[in-house]
C-alpha cells in the first residue's frame, strides 16, 4: 500500500478522503484544533524530513529551480543530474 506524507497544514477531512480514494494511507499528524483525533505511523512520518531535504538540494541548482528546461524529458534529465551531482558531493 502506498502512503502519502504530508505536514499539519494537509490536515482536513476532505483531503484525507480523496487520498483514501486514490488507495493510499494519509501519514498527517493531526492540527492542535482537531475535534475528531486520527492515528498516524510517526516512524514513517520521520521520512518526510528525507525527502523535504532532497528536494531543498535540488532546489539549490538554479536551472532546477527556475526550471530553464521547456520539454518535460530535458527538465527529468537536470534534476537526474541535479541528484546525482548532490548525492556525490553529500
């Protein structure tokens, strides 16, 4: 089963639904307000912080940022070397 992770923010019952319906499991802790309390896995939420960094590196090269690249496959192509580049100096 496949999950989606997401922060307080995404926290609504619509959403939760709609992710539902799509065949995954919402990983959001749930807001300080909430009335109706949902239990969340907080192990797999720890590897949202995994993939926030992956993409604030990728962010760091300009062309990725500001996506210089009009075809979809040229654009796939930088942030493959993007990864690669941020993976080798890591």
């Amino acid at each position: 089963m496949s999950v989606l992770l997401a922060d307080k923010g995404y926290d609504g019952d619509k959403l939760r639904g709609a992710i539902i319906r799509r065949g995954a499991k919402p990983v959001i802790p749930n807001k300080s307000n909430r009335v109706v309390i949902h239990r969340f896995n907080k192990r797999a939420y720890k590897g949202r912080n995994v993939i926030e960094r992956c993409f604030c590196r990728l962010k760091d090269f300009r062309r990725i940022a500001m996506r210089y690249d009009k075809l979809a496959r040229n654009f796939l192509a930088a942030v493959h070397l993007a990864a690669l580049v941020a993976y080798w100096l890591n």
